[in-house]
C-alpha cells in the first residue's frame, strides 16, 4: 500500500503533520466507508451504534471476513488483529462453527423451552472452571456482571461493590473517569487496580457495606494491563475474611487456559462472569460460581430470584458455542495459544528494545496491548506519565500505519489474537511494526514532537 513512498515522504514531519498525513492517505483510500458513514449520520447519533468502533474521521466499514482475514467494503485487505475484541476467537466463519449453527438452525432457533445445547454447555463450563459449580446464561458480559453482582447483593444482604479504577465490565460499568455518567446506579467503592495497600484500607473501611469486589484479572479495555498475582491474592483473602464475593471477570481472560486466567493463576473467585467467544462469535454471556450463591436462582425454591431473558438460552449461540468449546478451543489448544501470544509480546518487546524506541506491548496470552511509552506501566494511572495529546496522537499514528501495512486492530492499540492467524500474519506484523520503529523513530524518540 504505497508504504515505502509514504516513508520517504514522511520522515520529516514533525507528529502533528505526520498524523494529519496519514489521515487524509486513510480517508482518501476509504471513499465508500465515509459515504456509509455520512448516511449513518442520518439515522444513529455519530453514525454509530457501538462507541469502541467508532475513530475519527470515521471507521472503516468492513465488508466481509473469512478466517483471520478482513475485507472493508474499499477493497483493502487486513489481517485481523481485533479480533473482535476476544469475541472473534474462532476467526470467521471457522467450518465447526458453521456447521453448528447449520445443524442447530435446521430445528428452529426461537422454541420458547429448554434445549438441548444449554445443559451440556453448562457442564463443560462447570468442569472447565475452577469456581464453577453453578452457571446461568444471559446475552451479554454486561448482563453477566449485572447479574453476579445482583447474585451477590441478595447473597450477602449488603448494598455496595469495589471497582477498580479504569476498569471495564461492561457499557454501564465503565470506571474510567468522565466515562462513568451512565453508569448503572450501585453504591461503587473504587479503589486503585494494582495497588493492594491503598485497596486494602479502602475495604476495611467499607467491609460491612460490601456485597461484592468485582475485577477483571487483566484490565482489558484499560490497556492489557493484568492483575498482579499478590494483588488478586490480596483481594481474596480479604473477601474470605469479611465475606464479601469476590467476583472475576472473565469476560475477556476466559480464554487464558481451559479454565480461565483463574485456572492458570491459581486463584478461585466466588463468582466468575464470561461472554465474548462464548458463543462461537454469537450472542452469549454466562455467570456463575459457588452452589450456595447460584441456587438462589432456583425456581424450585420459594422466593428464589429470578433470571428472565428472551434469549438466555438462544439456540444458535449454545450450539456454536458447544461445538466451539468442545471440538476447537480444548484445553490444549487455548494453553498453546497462550504461549503463541506470550511469544509474540516478548518478540514485540525485544524489537523495540533493539530498535531504543520507547515502545512496548502489555497484556497477557493473546489479549496484548501495544503502547508507544517507556517505562513500568502497572495501571492506566501510569499512562498519566506521558502528555495525554501526545499519547492520543501515537495511538493515532500507529493505527493508520498498521492499517496502511494491512493490519486491522482497535485505535487504542489493543490486539486480540484468534485461532486461525498464521505464522505468516505474524512475520508480517512484527515487520510492519519494524517499519514503524524506523520510519517513526523520531518522533518516538521526540518528547516535545
Ligand atoms: C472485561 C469485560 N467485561 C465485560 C464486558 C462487556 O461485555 P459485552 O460487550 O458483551 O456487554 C467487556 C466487553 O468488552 C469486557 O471487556
């Protein structure tokens, strides 16, 4: 894609200019995606129904997809880095996936009972996760954490629940700050991600209000940025001593090993939420954990709580996401994906240092984020080191620079990696990223560009 004339001719720009450089190629070679957008404009406030998707000047409209390959509706091509966000595991349209909903659609898809997918499903996840022995299904990992959250209100009779700060569990769950003013109205106690002191003092001081801490063992949405192992351990003992449920989101670390980022640290929470690529890329969302919280959705019993939902058990979504669980993403496979994502992170890592640009990638197993910033980054409170408009302005550039190269992640640097990508994908993104490390290396370097 020109990426060579465009390195010749940008070398001396200074990071304001280089990024308006680099958009007006992106919006010259989009002509389709911004007339797809303007109509939008017509019917959906930003031309948007889903805020992570839309970047300015306007997103790329994407086509079609087929394994670990996207096709926007200009013509270009991309590997799929995004992977839709987790969500897109499997790739797309992977031939099990497929064939699962085939099969399960030729039955009928709205049956308004019981099927046969919901129960094996549960059961696969039950023997996967360590802190499952219950689990209910819903749509979305919004609704699995508003539910575990509510499981663990009614559970413990007490009203309020820990968030960290800059944390993501969902569009009315979002702690980053001036994104919180929708948020659905529970008494929140934040406290700081990674810092087990300040945390800890914060709930002695809130114990006897507490129902529930809530985190995500890797901060996704905030940058990649996982849990320290002593903070999670912190976070547990405290819960077992002042009985308050501690509650993991797995919604996008599931995939970490056959049982979750929990499994692999050792760390049993009471209550876990997953969603994502549950479903083989369908709508689907579970949450669940200890009998004793769980059965208080038993309808069986008096006064139980209850769990409605048009498509708790929608068919196609269990069916796939059955197949998908059993016949592709083993136990096996995902522990090998792991360490395929741990490689590529330390690949990243190594290159930046070869190439003295202050650059690196966070993240854990194959949700990696990448960052043009030196130094620790243990929470998003570190990203305050860098001038927020010049860290907007990397992002910025990066983002159309690997897009120019062909390769499709979020804006924000965020990179999720699905069971289909090559060896060859990654050469490809290692020396798209190479280039950028040359071509921009002065303005990497240049703390006042
Ligand atoms: C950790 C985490 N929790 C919850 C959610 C919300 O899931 P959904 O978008 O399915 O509502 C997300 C979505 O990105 C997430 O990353």
């Amino acid at each position: 894609m020109g990426t060579a004339r465009a390195a010749v001719r940008t070398a001396n720009l200074g990071l304001e200019e280089a990024v308006a450089d680099a958009e007006a190629r992106y919006v010259a070679a989009r002509p389709k995606s911004r007339a797809i957008f303007e109509q939008n404009l017509k019917a959906m406030p930003g031309g948007n129904t889903r805020t992570v998707l839309w970047f300015a000047p306007f997103p790329t409209v994407i086509a079609r997809g087929r394994g670990a390959r996207l096709q926007d509706v200009d013509g270009h091509d991309y590997v799929d880095w995004l992977g839709e966000y987790s969500a897109g595991l499997y790739g797309h349209s992977h031939p099990v996936i497929l064939e699962a909903i085939r099969e399960a659609l030729e039955d009928g898809i709205a049956l308004g009972g019981p099927n046969r997918f919901e129960g094996p499903l549960a059961a696969e996840l039950c023997r996967r996760f360590p802190s499952l022995e219950l689990v209910r299904f819903c749509n979305s990992g919004t609704e699995a954490n508003l539910y575990a959250i509510s499981a663990a209100r009614a559970f413990t009779g007490r009203p309020a629940v820990m968030v960290f700060d800059h944390a993501y569990h969902g569009g009315v769950f979002h702690f980053t700050p001036g994104a919180d003013r929708i948020n659905a109205p529970f008494p929140w106690v934040l406290a700081p991600f990674n810092d087990l002191d300040g945390t800890s003092a914060l709930l002695e001081a809130h114990a006897r209000e507490l129902a529930a801490v809530l985190v995500e063992p890797m901060q996704g949405s905030a940058g990649a940025l996982p849990a320290e192992p002593a903070f999670l351990r912190g976070l547990r003992e405290a819960c077992t001593r002042h009985g308050i449920c501690l509650i993991f989101d797995e919604v996008m670390t599931s995939r970490m090993s056959g049982g979750g980022l929990q499994a692999r640290l050792g760390i049993v929470p009471d209550l876990t939420s997953l969603g994502k690529y549950l479903g083989g890329g369908l709508t689907l969302a579970a949450f669940g954990g200890k009998a004793a919280i769980m059965a208080q959705f038993d309808p069986r019993r008096p006064g139980a709580l209850p769990h409605a939902g048009t498509f708790n058990n929608n068919v196609l979504a269990m069916a796939a996401g059955l197949a998908g669980l059993t016949r592709v993403a083993t136990p096996e496979v995902l522990d090998a994906h792991f360490e395929r994502g741990e490689r590529l992170k330390a690949r990243i890592n190594a290159l930046a240092t070869l190439h003295g640009v202050p650059f690196q990638c966070t993240g854990c197993g194959t949700l990696l984020g990448l960052h043009a910033q030196a130094g620790p980054i243990r929470s998003a409170r570190d990203f305050a080191r860098q001038d927020p408009a010049r860290r907007e302005r990397l992002q910025r550039l990066l983002h159309y620079d690997l897009l120019d190269r062909g390769h499709y992640l979020a804006r924000r640097g965020y990179l999720t990696m699905s069971l289909p990508l090559t060896a060859e994908d990654e050469e490809s993104f290692v020396g798209a990223l190479e280039e950028f490390f040359e071509v921009r290396r002065h303005l990497l370097l240049d703390r006042a560009a």
